[in-house]
C-alpha cells in the first residue's frame, strides 16, 4: 500500500494492522450497526451549490471558536484508550492537534494521564471530556486537574449514561491490553478494565461508575466547581438544545456518540439543521460523526455547524504513524476542505452560506 491520501486510505491500512480486540473497539457502532454506516451516507445525500467569479485567490479557512482563534474548522473529537492504536496515544494527538493550530479534546477515559497530555501539547488548545461519575470527588478531582493543567473547555458528554451494545466488544470479551491502563485514574482497582469475564469490561466499568441519575439540573452542580465553559456533547433533539441553552452551557456538539450508543438514531447530520434553527447562534454548534471529507465540513458549516469534530479518523492516523499519521489526516482533510472552498466560491468561512447546501431532493423538484 503506497503513502495514503485520503482518510479512507488511512482506514484501510488500520483495518489491516490494529488487532481484533482495538480494531473492533474503535470502528463499532452499536447494534446492527445501520445508524453507523448512516453517519457516512446522510452526507453524501447533500449537495452543494456552487458559486462563481468570487475571487478565492487567498483563501482563510481560521475560525473564532469559544473565543480563541483556530486555524480551521476541524477538531479532535474525543476516543478512549488511544494507546491501543499507538504507543504514544493521546500525547501524539493532541501534539498533532497543537501543530495543525486546532482543538484536541481528551476522553476521561485516557490511556494518557491529563498531565501527560498538558506536557506533551502545552501550547495547544485543549478540551476536556467530562464523564460524571456517582463519586462527586472523583468527577471534581477531574475537573479540577483539567483546570490545572490549562484545559479551557469542558465537554460533558450527555448521551451516555450507560453505553450502548456494541456486539463485537461483548463477543471479543474486549479489555483493555494488561500493560495500559487508565491514566487519570491511577492505582484505582476499580478502574482496572484489563480482565472481562463476561462481556465487554469497559461497558461493566461504566454501569458501575457512571452517575445514571444526572439530570439538567446537574449542570447548575458542575457550573458551581468551575469557571470552565461547558459543551454538552450528544444532544440529537431540539428540546434538548433549548434547555442546554436556559442551563447555561456555551456550546452544544450534535452528536450520536459515533454511532456507538442507540442503533437508529439519526447520523448526526440529518439532526443538525433543526437544533441550529433551534439554538438560533445563541451558542455555538458543532457537529461530530462521519466526517471524513472535506466536503463534509463544508455541508455541515452550511447546515450550522460553526466547526466539526473527527474521531476515528485520528485514530486511523495514530496506527499509521502517531503524531505524523495525525498530522497528515488533519492537513489530508484541510487541503481538501480548502480545495472545495475555493472551487465552490468561497474565500472565507463566512462566505459559506445555508443556501449553497440543500438535501438532493431539492433537485428531484
Ligand atoms: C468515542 N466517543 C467518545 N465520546 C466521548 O464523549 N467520550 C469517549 O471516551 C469516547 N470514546 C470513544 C471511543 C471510540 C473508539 C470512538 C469511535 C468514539 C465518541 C467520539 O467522541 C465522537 O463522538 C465520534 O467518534 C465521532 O464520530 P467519528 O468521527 O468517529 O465518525
């Protein structure tokens, strides 16, 4: 196989090295697994309206997102357990991530410490994931060391409050290789998710830990412990936007979790024009899942995402080649979102418009 080019590529290369166990956790969605192809195939049934004679000589892809200026409109989502694709895991991303001028956003559930990760990017621009769990001071331990180490977001995840049935994880047995572990929570033995006897461990790990009664409520509880803006990552529903809204979050990630937690709901393109309406730029949006081309940065940009997040295919780069196989799938996707940009009229991120993208049957009219 000669040097990838595009995501796909990269994918393809992981299929072929990652084993059983890490390959079959990070690409699963959950059930039959139709919302995750979805993911993907919801975009292609966009299109995009092109505009012309509109000078894209110098283009400037950057973005004003949470207040800080990034170089483009495409981030790191967050994926536990990242050293299962390299020995470097998140510190090679979220390097990657630093160099490329974008966010990386660390998982609670890190094989990478968030100090580790503090040190190896200091200059990047780093997110939180939050998980709530049923002891309050383990959660604000968390929060506070994300704190400490120059964290400038928190991303609590709120589609998960137990996880979804990921077949191949429960038949893999799937645990976390015996020399990993998870680093935030060193010497815990409750956090040990190396050995399963029934099913996958990590799911057992999270019916156990994970606080199931969270309610919105909860938010005013986290706003309390800290000064940090809050992103809730997963709402599909409109609802649920206005209320995130009124709890006083500044951003809401429209997200299905990559497909992995409830097979059928919707890709999360198809939910994101109807919450952008809803949120009416009252907060930030931004959407995750199935992006893989830059030209689905441009239609979800088009649709009212302000930025769009990556997950697999980070960890795609990371098993090619760590911080450099990251690295090339981040300017891999730039190039081509710049490409389509220019080719489509647009010299800068405001040029694009909701009009320039419609759902294909528009043109069955
Ligand atoms: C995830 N996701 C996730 N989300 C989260 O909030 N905390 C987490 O620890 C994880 N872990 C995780 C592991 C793996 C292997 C995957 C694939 C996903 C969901 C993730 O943040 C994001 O929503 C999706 O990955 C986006 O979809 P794509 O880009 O993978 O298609």
């Amino acid at each position: 196989m000669g040097e990838p080019i595009c995501i796909r590529d990269f994918e393809q290369y992981a299929y072929k090295t990652l084993p059983r166990n890490a390959l079959d956790y990070y690409r699963s969605g959950a059930g039959q697994q139709e919302t995750l192809a979805n993911n993907k195939r919801a975009y292609s049934n966009y299109r995009i309206r092109p505009r012309c004679l509109r000078n894209v000589d110098k283009r400037d892809l950057s973005v004003t997102i949470q207040g800080e200026r990034i170089s483009m409109p495409i981030g790191i989502s967050p994926t536990a357990m990242q050293k299962m694709a390299h020995p470097d895991g998140e510190c090679a991303n979220a390097k990657a991530a630093q160099d490329m001028g974008t966010i990386f956003t660390l998982s609670t559930i890190s094989t990478s410490s968030i100090e580790e990760v503090a040190k190896a990017a200091p200059r990047g621009i780093k997110w939180f994931q939050l998980y709530i769990y049923k002891d309050r001071e383990v959660t604000k331990q968390l929060v506070w060391r994300a704190e400490r180490a120059g964290f400038i977001a928190l991303v609590l995840t709120v589609d998960a409050p137990f996880f979804g049935l990921r077949l191949a994880d429960i038949r893999n047995k799937f645990a976390l290789p015996p020399h990993l572990s998870l680093a935030n929570f060193q010497g815990n033995k409750s956090t040990d998710i190396t050995k399963s006897t029934d099913g996958s461990s990590l799911s057992a790990y999270v019916n156990s830990l994970f606080d199931q009664t969270i309610e919105w409520k909860d938010i005013a509880w986290l706003k309390s412990i800290t000064k940090l803006p809050i992103i809730v990552k997963g709402v599909l529903n409109p609802e649920d936007a206005v209320t995130a809204i009124e709890a006083g979050v500044a951003g809401i990630l429209v997200s299905n979790h990559g497909a992995r937690q409830v097979d059928g709901w919707p890709a999360s393109i198809e939910a994101l024009p109807e919450i952008a309406k809803a949120v009416g730029g009252r907060v930030e949006v931004y959407v995750d899942g199935g992006v893989t081309d830059g030209t689905d940065v441009f239609k979800a940009l088009a649709l009212g995402a302000k930025m769009v997040f990556m997950g697999r295919p980070a960890l795609w780069g990371l098993a090619h080649s760590g911080e450099e196989g990251v690295k090339k799938v981040l300017n891999i996707i730039k190039r081509e979102f710049d490409n389509t940009c220019a080719i489509s009229g647009c010299a800068r991120i405001s040029d694009i418009t909701p009009s320039m993208v419609v759902h294909k049957s528009y043109y069955a009219k």
